[in-house]
C-alpha cells in the first residue's frame, strides 16, 4: 500500500484537523501547515508517505519510528523542544499533531544569509542544549542534532524536532544489524564505526552543528555519505578558527573520544558565558554574515541505510515577510538586554549545570532520577580549583565572633574574603569552586551556597525574579514555588533593593529547599543562592542564610 499521492488542500483529518498548506517535504514525510478546528488555533501536522515497494517490515519499523517521535517529544516538557498535541491514525498511517513554529530552520538560515556570529550560535545553542539536559535525564539520546532539526522562531526562539530516531532508555531497537541511522557530517565518531548513540553523541551533534553555523557547513563534509563517515573516523579536525569565544568549547564537543567530551550541563554553562559576554550593541569582529558555498549538495541531510534513507527530516517552517539579517543581531541583543540589565545575577538560574553528571561510556546523563537541571558545580571525583585558594581553618581562638549569637545554633563559620573583593562568613569544611563570576561553597552533606555578582544589576530585586521564575519549571524538577517577596531581614535593609526567592525541588530523590536572595548596592548586583536538605532547613538553613547575609561584605 502507498500513501505518497498529494492530499489536497483542506483535507479535514480526524475530523478536526483541517490541512491547508504543504510547507516541508522530505523522502519519508510532509509537513503540512493547518488548523485545529475543534480548538481554533494553527497547527504542524506530521504525514509519514511510504512507497508501495518497500518491504512490510520496513514499513512497520517506519511507523514505530513516527510513534516513537510522537511519544518521545510528548514525554519532554520545555520551550526548546517540540510540542506535541495529537497523534491519530489514518488509513494504517500515523500523523503527529504538534505546535506550529514559525520560523526557517538553522539550516535555512545558513544557506539564505551565510555563517551567523559565534554570540548569535550561542544562543541558539544554549536553547537546544537546555532542551537536550532535558531529554537526556529522561534516558532519551536524539541521535539525530542538526542544523535541519532546529526550528528558529521569532526573537531567536530556537526549537529542537524530530525525535523519530530518537533512542529510549529500555526500549527495543527500531534497525537491523549493519544499518546506520543519522545524517552522516553529524554523526559521532562511535556512531560511524557502528557503536552504541549516547548522550556524548548528541554533544558531538551540537559541536558540528555550531561549527557549522558559523563556518557555513560541517567539519567532515566531503562529496559522498561514505567519504564523510571515513573524514569523520579518521581525519582531524579542523580548527574551528570561526568560533572566536565558541572556539574553547568546540573544541571540547569535538573530541573523537566521547569519555572527553563535556556533558551537556558543561555546555550549558559555557555557552551561557558567551551569551552573557556579548556586546550589548551585538556588535562583534565576525557579526557580518559570510556566505560560503557547501561542498557538496548531496550530503548534508542525507540519511544513511543499508536499504534506503529513513529518517524523517522535519521540514522547515516559513517565518512569513521576514528575510535578509534584520533578525541576526535583534534577538540576540534582546536576549542580552533581558538577562544582562533585568536580571540581579549573570548565571545563577538560567540553565545551570547539574552535579556529578558525565556524558559518555558510563551512561550517567540517561538515568531515570526526577532532577532535571539544578544549578550546582559538575564534579568528576576532583574539585576545580578556585581562583583564590579558600581559606584555611581557623584555629579555635580565630572563629568569628558572629558564630556564638545566641539565635544561631548552625556549624561555626569562617570568613571567605574573596578576590573579586566581597567576603562572608561559610560554614568550616564546606569546599569552594569558582566557575566564571560565580564562587560555590559546597557542602558535604548535600547542597551549596553559590554568590553571583554582576555590575549591571536591575532596578527591582522582586521583578527580577520574578522575570526569571517563569522559566524555573523546566530546570527545576518537581519545583515549587514558596513565595518571591522583597527580603525584610535586617541585613538588607542597607541595600538599594533585596528581594527572596523560595522553593522547593527535588534532586536525586531527595527534597532540597532554595533561597535565592539577591540584594544590590548602587554598583553591583549580588545573589546569595542557598540550596538546603528539605529535611534541616527549618532548624539550620534559614538561620544558616541569615548570618551569612549578616556577615556579607560587598566589594567597594
């Protein structure tokens, strides 16, 4: 049976869903644009076409690969990844239903306006990197991260698609021996030599796809699927000389040995650095676009099989009216401004790394604990050492004074005078990492205090986190909302402006309880970013948060 004749215009499915316009074809698939009739608002609507010679099991496996897209992106909740609404079966076949972006894929955008600034890749990056913490902390590897498969929307709202090669921790293989799933200038080296896809695949597919984003194409690319699987194995890789402040971290994602690679809350955090690094302005040395032709057009979006190409490509969705480079530098300087100017911290909160994750052969970034991205340092087994060393224990008659309060009952405390020239009071024999303009204390039986600074900080402490909570959903898991109010403990009585944030979360099954209490003088922002065990915070952390902030010196 075949299903690859043209639907015509207005062909109503399933009784609510009204087909209008074909916007994307593929050697597997449509995409159509539509509407929900039932609920009266624009939709994508996913046709799996299959030709009638193909073998019945190649079929079935093709629609267990459009299921497995359907039920992988609908297990995935965050504004990076596709919304799926539906998925209803017509004549055998089934289509997926799901959110209609309007936009023109990275790849799209590569071949219209040329390379895009190393500040404006970053952005996107950091969108779909966030959007991969999420999937890898569900077991779900994508397998298949390209320029073709990123979705960028209106202000630079990136979006990541088609999970139908998608792979789910304990489910069944949908290949047979000797085949190789993927487009081949993406593929991981494993994945080339016929190895196992982990989550250390999916950063290798990051990296080339920023490395094309700012180079024009991937670093592999030759003339044929074949010469490309063997670049991909065998050669070096290029300098990516384009990068300029990507270039550090292409390199790490680009490493042929997965166990080298960072995990994808490494690269969260470094990509978060570019974007809070960029020029207000947008300017920047490499900020005008380069054309530069690909090498070969038989290769970039080619699937390889040992039978036929199976991947369903999402189709590319038409932004209407908007073309040329008017958008390039707009959104990322909006993103900039909203972050930079609106926010009190530069890092905390965004999309901070997790702990103790590692990407590669030991499969920690797939297992199925509930955290979903809580902001603490990676740790390998070995603390980064800090910037200015933390300060040794004082002897006894050396403790501050502060620690023998009579409404404070928590572990004595010594003074941490920082380099950056703030200083207060920490717990003894919590460690100390600093990580960009963040300083973490650690503590040994769970959680950490992590300081913020930032020299542009808002003008309403209470706003700014509110601005930021919004988000907290998705990085957060099982995160609840206590309350934001501005601070009324004494000690921020001397600030322009204090404010809390409280909530709750959970992180590796365990109940961990958060303020994040950001206060500004006229010059500097500060964020005092306590995360707690559930279990002693009433008896020690709220206290424990309070002298800290009692004893918190800001730099002059």
């Amino acid at each position: 049976m075949s299903n690859d004749s043209p639907r015509p215009p207005d062909f109503l499915l399933a009784g609510r869903y009204r087909l209008h316009s074909l916007i994307g074809e593929g050697g597997m698939g449509r995409v159509w644009e539509g509407i929900d009739e039932l609920l009266d608002r624009p939709v994508a609507i996913k046709e799996l076409t299959i030709n009638e010679h193909l073998p019945p099991q190649e079929i079935e496996v093709l629609r267990a690969r459009m299921l497995r897209e359907a039920r992988s992106a609908a297990q995935l909740s965050h504004p990076s990844i596709i919304t799926v609404f539906d998925v209803v079966e017509k004549d055998g076949f089934p289509w997926i239903v799901m959110e209609l972006v309007q936009g023109r894929s990275l790849s799209q955008i590569i071949k219209e306006e040329g390379t895009i600034t190393p500040e404006r890749a970053a952005n996107i990056g950091l969108q779909v990197a966030a959007a991969l913490s999420v999937a890898h902390q569900r077991g779900i590897v994508h397998r298949d991260i390209k320029p073709g498969n990123v979705l960028v929307a209106r202000g630079d709202r990136a979006v990541l698609t088609d999970f139908g090669i998608a792979y789910l921790e304990g489910s069944s293989k949908l290949t047979r021996t000797g085949s190789l799933l993927g487009s081949p200038s993406y593929l991981a080296p494993e994945q080339a030599r016929g190895e196992p896809a982990s989550p250390a695949a999916d950063m290798w597919a990051l990296g080339t796809t920023l490395y094309a984003a700012v180079h024009g194409k991937p670093p592999f690319q030759r003339a044929t699927p074949m010469a490309t699987l063997t670049a991909v194995v065998v050669d070096e890789v290029p300098p990516p000389v384009q990068a300029g402040p990507l270039r550090p971290l292409l390199e790490r994602l680009l490493d042929k040995d997965p166990q080298g690679r960072p995990t994808v809350h490494e690269a969260v955090e470094e990509l978060q650095r570019v974007v809070m690094s960029a020029s207000p302005t947008g300017s920047s040395s490499s900020s005008r676009p380069v054309r530069e032709a690909p090498e070969s057009e038989s290769d970039p979006t080619m699937t390889v099989d040992d039978t036929s190409a199976l991947a369903l490509d999402e189709a590319p969705q038409e932004q209407p009216g908007r073309r040329g480079g008017g958008l390039v530098t707009a959104g990322l300087v909006a993103l900039a401004l909203v972050v930079v100017v609106s926010v009190i911290t530069a890092v905390v909160l965004l999309v901070p790394p997790a702990l103790g994750s590692r990407s590669g052969g030991d499969q920690a970034e797939t297992t199925s604990h509930e955290e979903t991205v809580e902001p603490e340092p990676e740790s390998d087994g070995q603390q980064a050492a800090p910037e200015e060393p933390s300060q040794p224990a004082p002897e006894d008659g050396d403790k501050d004074d502060r620690d023998d309060g009579d409404d404070y009952s928590g572990p004595p405390l010594t003074r941490h005078e920082d380099s950056t020239g703030f200083s207060l009071d920490v717990p003894e024999g919590w460690s100390v990492e600093r990580r960009g303009s963040s300083v973490f204390f650690r503590n040994p039986d769970g959680g950490y205090l992590q300081v913020d600074q930032t020299d542009s900080p808002g003008d309403d402490a209470k706003e700014d986190w509110e601005n930021q909570a919004r988000g907290a959903s998705g990085r957060f898991s099982n995160y609840d909302l206590i309350g934001i109010e501005y601070s009324d403990h004494p000690s921020m009585e001397r600030y322009v402006t204090a404010s809390d944030w409280e909530f709750t979360f959970t992180s590796n099954g365990r109940q961990m309880h958060a303020v994040n209490r950001g206060f500004h003088t006229e010059k500097k922002g500060y964020a005092l970013f306590l995360v707690y065990p559930e279990d002693d915070w009433e008896e020690t952390g709220a206290a424990l948060l309070d002298r800290m902030s009692e004893s918190f010196e800001p730099a002059e």
